[in-house]
C-alpha cells in the first residue's frame, strides 16, 4: 500500500510536502488490556484512572466512544471525559450549552458497567466523571465548582471546572479547563491558571471555613489525588516551518523544549508541583477536519496544546502513570483526543480520618443526574 493511498481526494500531494502527515493507521497503545478489574477494597486499595481530554471543535462524533474508551478490552475503576469546545463552537454554547447529545452518548456506551457520579458544563467546556459499578457505593461528598476566566473572569467561553469527591478515605480533584488561546498568550494563559487555583470553590466547607478565619491555602493542598487535563493552549515556541522540519525528521525532543507549558513550569510560574508524563505523540492541534494533516489555512504552529497532569500526597497515597497517549486516528474534530492511564495506591486509613472538609453524602446520582 502506497504511503498516501489512503489520503482523502481534497487533499493534493503538494500539501503533504509542504506540511506533515502523520499515518492515520498507527494503533493506540493502551495499558490493562485484557486484564480483570481488581475488586476494591477487597482485593486491592489500587484504583485505575482514566483521565481523557478532548477539544470536539464544536462538532458531534458518533461511533467514538469504542475508540476512546475502549471498555471491552481495558477497565478503569474511575473515568475522566474532559470536553471542551463541546458540541458546539464557544459563540454558540453562549446561547445554548445543552450537553445532552453527548450526555446519551456516554451513558449508552458506558451505563451497563458505569454509574454516571458527576457532571458539569460551563459554556462549551464539559466535565464528566464515570465510576465503575463496584466501587460506585464508596463514592461520598461529591462537589463541583467552576471559575469563569474570560474576559477578565465575567466569560465562560474560558475557564474551568472541578469536580471531587472522597473515596475510602482518600479526596479526589479532577480538573478540565480550557485557557485562553493564540501563539503569544503564554503570561495570559499562566494568569488563567492562577484564577482557577484562587478561586475554585472545592471542596465548599472547607473553603467556608478559610474565608471565615482569613486564611490562605492552596487548592490543590486540600487533596490527596489531583488531576488537571484540558486544552491548555499552549503553543510551540517555534514558526510552523521550523516546527513541520522537525516533525518531519521526527525529532520531537527539539521541540518539546520549545514547549510553553514546560517552560512555565520549569521556571515555576505556574503547576510547576505537577508531574506530567513523556510525550511521545506528535502535537495535537491544529489539524484539517478528517486528515492526519496539519491546517496550512490560518497557519498555525502545531503543539501539543492538550495535556494532563496530576499531583499527589504521599503521606496518603501513591499514584503512578502507566500509560501517556494521544488518539491519532479520531479526525473529527481539529485536536486530537489525550489521555492518561493511572494506578492511584490509597494508604490513608479510612477509621482515622476526621476531615471536616467534606459533605459526607453519598452518591445519588447513579447516572440520572440533573446538570445538563
């Protein structure tokens, strides 16, 4: 089979020389394949956690949750489906922000082995979390916040939303945004950050009860597990000629030193007490609707604007990456899906804990909750 035989019509050789292909056939590499689902607590305190993040370009997938997921072949005890742009462009979610296409879409593929415990929108942003049935009666104090970060924080268009809940013991903080965008906005982008970590509401009694006594912590101080994933945008510090030269040579290490969010990061500006896996991936964005081909319209420089990363106590517990991968083959939208296996060890013994943190109710969502 010839290296472009498979290249849809619109798209003329002379394009792929200029820019980068990347093969459309390459296979998902997943962790847990085939493997029984520990039963916890009784077999194991060691979780699976799956954290995906996505940005639709307002567009409706069908069939892609199989490709996604995978829930024939892999189980997680808990799963993470970060959207953003979400069915609709940002403009549209303004006006309208149902998410109920993609709520059904979730729960017809995952309901028979998956309660639905959470979830929360926020203009085309989206945030959905899945427990598997067997520890789904485990799950207390759900809570969720969100922090508006657009247009000096009065827009939803950017912004995130946080989503926790308790867990034998252990307290939980998923995190997806989507922050402000453009190849220069670095310092406006790292501000956004800072917003979201002064401002998230979680969990709310605790967060009561520091603004009561004038106290100052840090959100993410207030967690065992935390995971952050979204379309963070940040971009290539690169021209796109420079950045397609490189891929084309496959030297992704060139430029992942030329990769914004690592840079803030090493300079501690921002997340910086984060860990965030090896990418191994080509960028993420920004590619022409269903081809593996970078957009050469608005010419923008390809990266890897969507992430996930994640932080622990370790007076608590222990959480491990096992598996840091991007879908290459979902072509439906201009980014490309990211997700992020974990095994998440509890060592926080549930009979001494005396958090006054929490709402200790357990969950009654079980996939009928009313947030959409």
């Amino acid at each position: 089979m010839s290296r472009f035989e498979h290249i849809p019509n619109h798209i003329r050789i002379q394009d792929i020389h200029n820019s980068f292909y990347t093969d459309s056939t390459q296979t998902t590499e997943w962790a847990f394949t085939d493997e029984d689902l520990p039963k916890f607590p009784i077999e194991t305190k060691t979780l699976r956690i799956h954290v995906v993040t996505w940005n639709l370009y307002g567009k409706k997938p069908k069939d892609c949750l199989k490709e996604l997921l995978n829930i024939e072949k892999v189980k997680h005890h808990i799963i993470s489906i970060g959207t953003e742009e979400c069915l609709r462009s940002i403009k549209k979610s303004t006006f309208y922000n149902s998410k109920s296409y993609w709520k059904h879409l979730l729960l017809n593929y995952l309901a028979d082995e998956y309660t639905m415990i959470s979830a929360h929108k926020m203009n085309a942003l989206h945030l959905t979390l899945f427990a598997h049935k067997s520890i789904a009666s485990y799950i207390q104090g759900i809570e969720y916040s969100e922090v508006r970060t657009g247009m000096r924080g009065t827009l939803g268009n950017k912004g995130a939303i946080g989503i926790t809940f308790k867990l034998y013991g252990a307290s939980f903080l998923f995190i997806n945004c989507h922050l402000s965008s453009g190849q220069s906005q670095a310092k406006q982008r790292n501000e956004d950050i800072e917003k979201i970590v002064k401002e998230m509401e979680l969990p709310k009694v605790r967060r009561f009860h520091e603004k009561k006594h004038k106290q100052k912590y840090n959100l993410l101080d207030r967690f065992d597990f935390v995971f952050w994933s979204g379309d963070l945008n940040y971009r290539v510090n690169q021209t796109r000629e420079n950045t397609i030269n490189l891929l084309k040579t496959k030297n992704l290490k060139a430029l992942l030193k030329e990769d914004q969010l690592s840079i803030e990061r090493k300079n501690t500006r921002i997340l910086n007490e984060f860990q965030e896996g090896e990418i191994k991936f080509p960028p993420t964005y920004k590619y022409q609707i269903n081809t593996q081909l970078f957009d050469n319209k608005k010419h923008r420089t390809p990266s890897w604007t969507d992430r996930v990363l994640f932080r622990y106590n370790k007076d608590h517990g222990k959480l491990t990456l096992v598996n840091y991968e991007s879908i290459h083959g979902m072509m439906v939208s201009d980014h490309r899906p990211v997700f992020a296996q974990f095994e998440a060890t509890i060592t926080k013994k549930p009979d001494d804990i005396k958090d006054r943190g929490f709402v200790t109710i357990k969950s009654r969502c079980h996939g009928r909750c009313n947030i959409f």
